[in-house]
C-alpha cells in the first residue's frame, strides 16, 4: 500500500517542480482563439485598433493604455484597483459586460476554459518586463 502513495507523492513533487499546472494553455492554441479578437486588437505591437492594443495587458492598470478613448467605466474600473492579471481577463472573457459594467467592449465573451487558458497563454509573450 506504501508504494502506490509513494508514486502519486512522488509525480506531484515532479510535476510542481516542472511547474505543470492544470490552467497552463497553449500559446500556439491560442494564437488561433485570439483571431476572434484581432479585428479589433493587436498583442504584437503597441498599436490600437477599434480596441485598445493588448501588447503588455497583463499586468496593466484597466483603462490606461495611451491613446485610446477607453469608456468611463474602463476609466473608473483602473482608478477603483482593476489591473489585468490571470484572474481578472479570465473574469473579463468569459463575461466583458459583467466584469466592467458600461464597457464599449461588444465581445460576448469566451465560454470555454480551455481557449480562455490558451488566450492567457498567447498573451502572457507579450507582457512587459
């Protein structure tokens, strides 16, 4: 009975160490998701579009990328604390209206974890060091 529990404790400390984790997506994964997006953003570059460029969003204060018109709500979600981590774009795409009530954002939002997994993925290359 040792040796079974000894094997699973064994794969979690190789797993942990390797820092495999169940959310981790596919950047390549989701460079394709992100084609639901790019009509309206670019990631490779600090260009904005309809939408504002998503080069550095992660880590980001909601609202602040230069030179675009964000709506108030955007505005006021940055002032009252929003900043882009893990967590809050996984919140934004799944639900953009629900996250930031007033936003200009007219996507629907993500319902798959996995393609939201990979976006965060895809996203996570071009965040600012």
């Amino acid at each position: 009975m040792k040796c079974p529990i000894l094997l699973i404790a064994a794969s979690v400390a190789i797993f942990s160490a390797c820092g495999v984790n169940a959310q981790e997506g596919d950047a390549n994964a989701g460079a394709t998701v992100f084609n639901k997006c790019k009509a309206c953003h670019d990631a490779e570059t600090d260009k904005n579009k309809v939408g504002p460029s998503l080069n550095g969003v992660i880590g980001r204060v909601a609202g602040t990328h230069p030179g675009f018109a964000y709506s108030k709500a955007m505005v006021e979600a940055g002032k009252a604390g929003l900043q882009w981590d893990e967590a809050s774009l996984r919140d934004y795409l799944h639900n953009p209206k629900a996250k930031v009530k007033g936003t200009k954002m007219a996507f629907a939002g993500l319902k798959d974890e996995g393609e939201i997994n990979n976006l965060l993925a895809y996203l996570e290359q071009f965040k600012k060091q």
